[in-house]
C-alpha cells in the first residue's frame, strides 16, 4: 500500500521524498478509501514540495493533487452508493494521490465516467477544468468573439483552444518558440503570433478590425498584459491563470480607467471550493463525456510506477516535454 511522502521542505527531491510502504489509511465516518487508478505530476505538486505554492506542507506530508480511482471503502457517514464506483480526486493538497490507495473525504471526489481512458481522466480535476472556468466564468461569449490566449501551448492553454473551437470561439494565441506555434494551429487557434519584441503591434496586425472580448494570461510580468491589452476591446477582460515569470501582471492606467478593462484572476482551488456541487458534478461530467468523445485530451510523453518516482519527477522537470507524467501505480484495480 505505498504512498509518496514528503518529509522535508525544499531541497533536493530525492532526499526529502520517500516511499513509505505502511502509510496511515484509517478511515473516518466521512472519508472514502481509494485505489488510485492514474495521478499526474503538475509544477504545483513541484511547487509545494519547495514550499512555494499556497498550500503549505506539513511533513510528513503526503503528495499528488490530482487523480482518479476507485472507491473500495466508505466511512459510516460517508455515501455507501460510492463503493466500487470510479471517481475523480479534486485537488486539495492533504490526502496524496501519489499512492496505490488513499483515504479522501468524501466530498473532495467525484464520480466519473467508468468507461473513459483513465489517464486521461486523471487530469481532468486541474487543467480542463481551469480551462472551462476561463472560458465560463468571466464574460459570456459568443460564436464569432476573439480571445487572446499567451502560453497557449502549456496544458491549460491546449484546452482552452480545444473548447473555445468547440464553441466556435476564435483564438489568437501567443507562443514562445516557432515550434510551438504548429502545435497550437493543429488544436484550432485561429492566429498564432509569437512572444518577444512588438508583441502588441504584432497582435493587432494580425487581427485587423477585431478585437479581445477577453485575454487568457498564463506568463505574468508587465510586458504581455501590458502590450496586449492595446488589442482588448473597451470593457473587456483580462484574467490571469498564472506566471511562469514569477511577476505580476499590469494593467496599463488608461486601459484600466479610460477603457474600462478588467484585470482578474483564476485559481483552481478557489473555483473547485466556490463552485456549487451540482454545478461542479455537471461539469466534470461534460469534460469527461468529452475525454470519452475523443475531442479533449493531453498528450501524455510517460507513465510511471511508484517506485520509480525518481526517475518520473526529474522527467516532469525537464524542458520542452512533450507531453505530462503521470504516476499509474500498479495494484489499482
């Protein structure tokens, strides 16, 4: 019954994690015991073991945010209907999915198709439902309205094109590498321009007349808000789902005052947390009726067992992957 544990913040990986082969899984009367089927590895779970996420470990603390399995156990209070039933791990950063089984409250799963691929249902709790929420939860669209979208070849960013295709949603989408920007043409984005000098004069070239009902920021930092936001229409949008520069977006003051633009964020813990539950189980639905359909998917480079670990998370580290690592560990059912 191994599980992954973090025994010390920060330092080097191979020294502050463990495979502990006897974890804790007493069940409480509102918990559910799991076989853990898939559970991929994000730059948050990264984060977190440095102690730079907002989800502070306390060692020994168990890892993996994200994942799906299958309910063998409820507590007393917890929902009897659950046992046996395949069901998504919402991300919390407390009860570990890097882990053959592991004990999570019953109200931070989901049940989930039995019948689609479960590795790729295993990344539904994060990155498709990040996505959707941009898409969703900012400003209604319509069939025909431009988004602007920067890092958009990261994982988060090749759903949002795949859902905002689906919804006839036009996307202009930045990169950082020539090579990319294949990738992002190949899911749908309508305009593909690349990051660097003149990004915003660039980006009104190429869209001509139209303009942003809304702008998916990922990068952070001064420059691309601030040279994008020339091409977002007066009373638009721009909403912040990360910063891989390690900076705060900025707003320009006249776009912020004179046009009315708004700048906003998204976290995915806050939406799970604030999102209804009959909202939340209807949307994971959909997303998984759409992993089922084929039509949402993340490329996935390599799958690992848990004694492997090692090996998995300095894979996850490398740049310009291909596609995410996940963990499958071996005794799931």
């Amino acid at each position: 019954m191994s599980q992954l544990i973090l025994t010390e913040v920060g330092g080097d990986l191979n020294d502050t994690i463990t495979l502990d082969r006897d974890p804790d899984l007493t069940l409480g009367a509102e918990d559910l015991l799991v076989a853990v089927e898939a559970a991929p590895v994000n730059p948050a779970d990264l984060l977190f073991t440095a102690g730079w996420f907002s989800v502070q470990p306390q060692p020994p603390a168990p890892l993996g945010a994200e994942g799906v399995g299958r309910v063998l156990q409820a507590g007393s209070r917890a929902d009897q209907s659950l046992v046996g039933r395949r069901v998504l791990l919402l991300p919390t950063f407390r009860h570990g999915t890097w882990a053959e089984r592991t004990v999570v409250a019953a109200r931070d799963v989901v049940p989930i198709s039995e019948t689609a691929d479960a590795v790729q249902l295993a990344m539904l709790p994060v990155n498709p439902a990040t996505a959707y929420g941009l898409l969703h939860d900012y400003t209604e669209l319509k069939p025909g309205d431009w988004i602007g979208l920067t890092l958009a070849n990261s994982a988060v960013g090749q759903h949002v094109i795949t859902l905002a295709k689906r919804a006839g949603v036009r996307v202009v989408a930045v990169v950082r590498r020539a090579e990319a920007a294949e990738q992002v043409r190949q899911l749908g984005a309508d305009l593909v321009v690349l990051d660097g000098e003149g990004l915003g004069d660039r980006a009104a070239a190429a869209l001509g007349e139209h303009r942003l009902r809304l702008l998916l920021d990922g990068t952070g930092g001064p420059q691309h808000v601030g040279e994008l936001a020339r091409v977002v229409e007066d009373g638009g949008s721009v909403v912040t789902f990360g910063a891989i520069t390690g900076q705060a977006p900025v707003l320009p003051l006249g776009d912020f005052i004179y046009r009315s633009i708004s700048l906003r964020s998204f976290f995915i813990l806050s939406w799970i947390r604030d999102k209804p539950r009959e909202q939340l189980t209807r949307i994971y639905a959909e997303l998984a009726e759409l992993v089922e359909e084929g039509v949402l998917r993340a490329e996935v480079e390599a799958t690992y067992p848990l004694e492997r670990f090692a090996e998995a998370l300095a894979h996850a580290g490398r740049e310009r992957r291909s596609g995410k690592i996940l963990f499958t560990p071996a005794t799931a059912a």
